[in-house]
C-alpha cells in the first residue's frame, strides 16, 4: 500500500490559519474608537486638500484667460475693459 501522510497538508492549513487569525486581532486591536477618529480626520483632510487644489487651479486659469482677454482689447485699443471687480462698490 501507498500512503501519503498528511501532515504536510494540515501543517499549511494550520500555519495559514495562524497568520490570518495574528493578522486579523492585530487590526481589531488596532482599530480603537480613537484610531477610528484620526484615521477619518486624515482621510477628510486628504480629499478636502484634493478639492481645494483642483479649485485653485481652476480659478488660476480662469484669472489668466481674464487678463489674457483685458490685454488682447487693451492691445486693440478698447479702453472700455472690464475690470476685475464686481462693481458693488
């Protein structure tokens, strides 16, 4: 008779279920109410710079297609520009 042991086979289930169980309790001791709270604050504050960066350029290219445009009717001789404020003074 051939018989192939199988402690090979229940070695790997065992240590794979060791690591995975290791892993798992150091995430749940990890994730404490206050862990909670600063991982949040730094993902908020990640996605509000990525809103205020993409705004920012956004205005600065609208500021120089502005004064892109005031310079080309200025250059024509157009002295009646409009200027940068919103005339509620």
């Amino acid at each position: 008779m051939n018989i192939k042991p199988l402690a090979p086979i229940m070695d790997k289930a065992t240590t794979t279920g060791s690591y995975i169980a290791s892993i798992s309790t150091a995430i749940g001791g990890f994730l404490s109410l206050n862990n909670i709270a600063l991982l949040l604050g730094i993902a908020s504050t990640i996605a509000l710079f990525v809103v205020q960066f993409r705004l920012s350029r956004e205005k600065k290219k609208q500021n120089r297609e502005f004064h892109e445009a005031r310079m080309a009717a200025i250059k024509q001789g157009n002295l009646n520009v409009i200027n940068m404020d919103d005339g509620n003074e």
